[in-house]
C-alpha cells in the first residue's frame, strides 16, 4: 500500500494541532531515515549511514522523484561525479535545521517534533531588511514539486497571515499543514545572517558605499564580492527560462543578423543602456518606433530583451494601464519595453504615456514599497505605436509636455528597404528574416546582458571614468547632427543637448560591449547606428506625420506593381468589368477594386484610414464607408473600389 502523508491544515482554535494519531505516515520511527539538524531535537534518532544518504524513490508525496534529486536510494551525494545544486542545498538545510525539526528522506519533507509534515524542503538564507531599519522579511530557498530550486523573499509581517504560503505554492512548495505551521517553521531559523532588502532592481548601495547591481530575477552582481551583507530583492519574478543557449550562440546566429540594420543594433545597444543611466546622471531615455504594421517593429523589441532574458516575455502598452509602476520598479535602471501603443488610447492608458515624461509609473501601486505612489525610475524605454506620440497626443487636444518630448523620442519605422531592415542576410523578403531572426533568438537569450554587468560592476571606478570624460563631447557631437527641426532656437521642445545626450548613451554602451568582445561587431558600428537613428528623430511639431509617407508610398508600389491589370476607362460608354482586372483609372483617380486591395496589405485598416486622414483616397460619401460606388456609366456592374487621387500618388515620382 503506498504511503500517504496526512494535509495538517487546520489548527484548532486553542493553537496547532497536536494529535499524533493524525500523522502515522511521517511519525518518526526508530530506523527511520531522516536528517536532523545540528541541534538537539527530541527524537534523539541516528540513522546509519545508508539511512543518512537514502532518498526516497519520490521526490514528493504521491510523486516521482526527479532526476536531480539529491542522491538515489542507496547512494550517496560522495558516489557522484558532481553533487547536484539540489543535493547540495539538502546539505545546507541539515547543517542549520532549527531544534525540532528533521528532514525526512523518505518523503523529501520537513516534519516537526511529532512526526507530522511542515512542507516540502525549505532553508532561511537570510533576513533582509531596508537600509532605514524597516521591512524586515525572510528570504527562502526551497525544492519545488518539480524538483527545481526556487527561491522567494517574504516580509515578516506577511507570516501573520496565509497568503505568503499561496505564493510559495504557486512556485511549487509542497505544503501539509496549514499556513501557521509553515510561518513557524520559517521564524524557528536562528543564526542566519542578516541582509539587505531592494524593493526594485538597479543599482544598490549598502551603508558603506559600496554598489551592486540587482537584475529583475532576484540575480545580483555584486561589486564587492566580500561584502559583509548580501542584497536580497523582494518580489522579484523566478528567473525561469530567462537564459537558454549559448552566449556564442547569440553572438553567431543573433547579433550577427542584425548587422547591417542600424535600427536593431541600436535596440541591442540600448538594452545595455540601462545600468549606465546612474553613473551618467541620466533618468528616463526613451525612444518610440511609430509606423504601420509588418515594418518590424515588435521584431526590434524582442531583439532587444534576448539581450536579458526571453523576448516572449515583451509586454504589450495596455499593460501598463495598470501595471506601469510594476514594469517600472522592473525595468529600473534597465530596459522596458512596451509594444503597440494603439491610435485612440483609453484614459488610464494616457495617463501611463504622460507618467514617462516625469519619470513616473501609473496604475496600481503596492503600498508596502511605494506607499504615496510618487516614486520615480530610471530606465531606458523602447515603445513602438502607429502614430508618433506627439501626434497621438494632438488627437486627444494635449500638447506634448517638454519633458515627455525629450524623454520619449519619436522615430520612424519606415527608414530601411523594408520598413525597419535593410539587410535581410540573403533572405527573400522581409518576413522569413523576421522568422529566423525570432527561431535564432529562442535558441539563446538571457546572456549578453549579465556578461555586461559582470565587467561593469568588476571595473566600476575605471568605467564610470571613461563614461563621464566621454559623454560630453559624444552628446556634442550628436547634437551637431539633429535633423534641423531639433536645431531651430525658437521652435519648442526639448532641450538639444539633452536629447543628443540619450543618443550618446546608447552609443557609448554599444561601443563598450564591442570593445570587451561581447558583440561582433567592428568598432564605431553602435555609434554610426545611433548616429542615423538621431538624424531620423521626430521634433514633436513634427508629430502630425503620422506615417502616411509610408502609406501612400505603399499604395503608389502596388500601383506601379499591378499597372498591367489596371486599365484605362472607355471615354465613351462603360468599361466591361473583367475578373483579371484589379482596377481601372481615368484622368484624375485610379479605382482599386476593394477585395483584392484589402488582401494586398497587411494591416489594410490603418492603411485605408491614413490614406483618407492625408486626402489621397477619396470615399464616395456613404456613411461609415471608404469606398466608392463607381457609375454605370462609366463601368458595367458599377462595382465597389477605392478611389485614388491619382495627381497626389504621381506627385513625388515627378
């Protein structure tokens, strides 16, 4: 019969239960195999040494025992090649178990004095607290169901009450007793050391001065490796699959596809941006691709999170409506990236937009790190929108605030052969680059970025250095080179130097990695991308563009693409409608029949629309209609098209 552990989940109401008779699968026994802590405990039981190092064929109660488990039944951690990271952290929880509790193999569980199961195997690390004295939390580790570590920060206060134990079993803690059990367990560790808490990721500073950089999974990189106290970061999100591959593998099958495109190898260059914003003095750089659809503009956004982590992991704009102060606290002194950014934006949505422009978040706020909400970030911002964020807010009747302006900076996505690329690497069209760009991508991800950070908190002093001596003169010389809307001295916006400034960083952290080999590139080839990115940047007075330059040229190559099947009108009598033909033109307009328009483009609504917004299609009149009925007169059938002014599509081939 197997064995079945009892679920010790309600305590009675004088305080927990004690009743032995309910926990007869995990009373201790004599002979049983179990680890007890250092301390004395109240079972004075010695298991032999095969019972010191058996494991149970289960990994959990009622479940298979993963292959790195600790050491299979029989064997000991010694017989390996290599202990196991779980097998050595099953070491660490014995060494240091408080009194009272053991650590049964058999069933790879905690149990108390009575023999009755806690949870699943968990250690205190440490006790983090603020550097103001507040905040005091536990920082645990512990085998999951699927036999992976996990690791989670929860506040002291929180143990009063059951939701810190939902948490901990949504990361896979197997749990048998209630809440209470689990809370006593935790706060039973004594003599672990104390830590320091970060509510946000970025760039910490202990009491002494010295700085370590957290990353948003809980990773830290620590400037002084001999510190006397780590740093904790609570609520991070499990790390997961945030790298896989190779960072080799990146180089070779990711970065190298982005050369020869300056518009992804500076998203590449600002996911490495972030953690040089502190030391240059810098707080939001944000940069927002607007276009129409299939220019690769969400392609540009995934590149530059498989820098850090998993490019699936890209968020679109409505999450920020109400989550930008969490994305924030995520992306501070690093990367937040923020796709599709829609037309007509809701009011909470807007309000996000603006929050940038102070270098705020929006949305909901958790009280217990930012308790008025007015916290502030640092970070460097990839958005991408149809319309420039100027024009988006001159449709909502708001002027562009100067300090939006100069934190989020339009640039168009219609500035390569194909919408954002120029270099496909010898494939066909746009589209099948795109789709082995993103297979290459999900093969490695997640290193570039930490391998940047480990030179960068290693050679602190030296870098930040060489970062302030060679801003100044960067920024000089970007500036020089804004497009000469930026250049008027009585046109309104943000300061020149400023927005050259973001420029520069991006640069200079591109060039940085180059340097330490760490991007394939040859030198200057980040600071010529930032360079042709500027000269394209958008003036916010600019912002009534908004993107049919690229929707009228569309429109005119399919023309020009299709002139065979579009025929002249009979200047006497109507034209016969033929299957083949796709249009018909006279004197003054082309008309495109609608189906077959419609299918030719990707994204045929938003063309259509900014096609009518900029006068070049002309509707017939019907209401919540674009299209026009032609006349009997002038084509059997009168069939439904599109009418083109076809002086205002032949204007710029002139």
């Amino acid at each position: 019969m197997e064995d079945q552990a009892p679920d010790r989940t309600h305590p009675t109401e004088a305080g927990p239960a004690r009743d032995l008779a309910a926990c007869p699968a995990l009373r201790v026994m004599p002979g049983e195999a179990v680890r007890p802590s250092n301390g004395p405990t109240v079972f004075s039981v010695r298991a032999d040494a095969n019972a010191e190092a058996a494991v149970s064929d289960r990994a959990d109660l009622g479940e298979a025992r993963p292959d790195n488990h600790p050491a299979a039944p029989g064997g000991t951690a010694d017989d390996a090649e290599e202990v196991s990271p779980v097998a050595a952290f099953i070491e660490a929880l014995c060494r240091r178990m408080p009194a009272g509790y053991v650590y049964n193999e058999r069933f790879n569980a905690i149990v108390d004095r009575e023999g009755c199961p806690i949870c699943g195997p968990l250690r205190v690390v440490s006790f983090p607290r603020r550097l103001d004295g507040s905040g005091y939390a536990a920082a645990v580790e512990f085998v999951a169901r699927d036999g992976r570590l996990q690791k989670a920060t929860i506040a002291q206060a929180d143990l009063t009450r059951d939701a810190f134990l939902s948490r901990l079993i949504d990361l896979g803690l197997a749990r048998y007793a209630s809440a209470v059990f689990v809370a006593q367990y935790i706060m039973a560790w004594e003599g672990i050391a104390y830590s320091w808490r970060t509510d946000r990721s970025g760039w910490f500073q202990d009491p002494d001065g010295g700085l370590s950089f957290v990353r948003a999974d809980g990773i830290v990189h620590h400037g002084h490796p001999h510190a006397a106290a780590p740093v904790v970061l609570t609520g991070f999100r499990p790390a997961g699959r945030q790298a896989t591959g190779m960072l080799e593998g990146w180089q070779h099958e990711v970065a190298t596809m982005a050369a020869g495109n300056h518009a992804l190898i500076f998203a590449i260059c600002a996911a490495l941006g972030g953690p040089l914003l502190r030391l240059a003095g810098i707080e939001t750089a944000g940069f927002n691709i607007f276009g129409p659809s299939a220019t690769g503009k969400s392609l540009l956004l995934r590149l530059a999170i498989s820098a850090a982590g998993d490019p699936a992991s890209l968020s679109p704009w409505s999450a920020a409506e109400t989550g930008l102060h969490r994305q924030s606290a995520e992306a501070q002194d690093g990367l937040l990236a923020l796709d599709a950014l829609p037309r007509d934006p809701g009011a909470k949505l807007l309000k996000a937009v603006l929050a940038l422009g102070d270098d705020g978040g929006a949305g909901r706020v958790d009280a217990s790190r930012d308790p008025d909400g007015s916290r502030r970030f640092r970070r460097i911002v990839l958005s991408t929108s149809e319309l420039p964020i100027s024009a988006l807010l001159q449709r909502k009747k708001k002027s562009p605030p100067s300090a939006l302006a100069l934190r989020m900076i339009d640039i168009p996505a219609t500035q390569g052969r194909h919408g954002l690329l120029d270099d496909l690497h010898g494939h066909p069209d746009g589209l099948r680059f795109a789709r082995a760009l993103e297979a290459a991508m999900r093969r490695h991800h997640g290193h570039l970025l930490p391998a940047f950070l480990d030179h960068l908190v290693a050679n602190l002093e030296q870098v930040t250095t060489d970062l302030l001596e060679a801003l100044p003169g960067l920024a000089e010389e970007f500036a020089a080179a804004l497009p000469a809307t930026f250049q008027d001295p009585a046109s309104p916006g943000p300061t020149l130097h400023l927005v050259a400034e973001r420029f520069a960083l991006i640069s200079q952290a591109g060039e940085m990695a180059i340097a330490l080999g760490l991007l394939p590139w040859s030198p200057g080839t980040a600071r010529e991308a930032a360079h042709h990115m500027l000269r394209l940047a958008r003036h916010p007075d600019q912002g009534t563009d908004t993107g049919a330059t690229f929707h009228v040229q569309s429109l005119r190559d399919y023309i020009h693409r299709n002139a065979e099947r579009i025929i002249d009108l009979e200047p006497q009598g109507p034209t016969e409608a033929r299957d083949d033909n796709l249009g018909w033109r006279d004197e003054n307009h082309v008309y495109l029949r609608s189906d077959e328009a419609r299918d030719a483009f990707d994204d045929p609504a938003t063309l259509l629309e900014s096609l009518s917004d900029c006068g070049v299609l002309k509707p017939g009149g019907e209401a919540r209609s674009l299209q026009y009925k032609l006349p009997a007169t002038k084509v059997s059938g009168r069939p439904r098209v599109y009418r083109i002014d076809r002086k205002m599509i032949e204007e710029d081939d002139r």
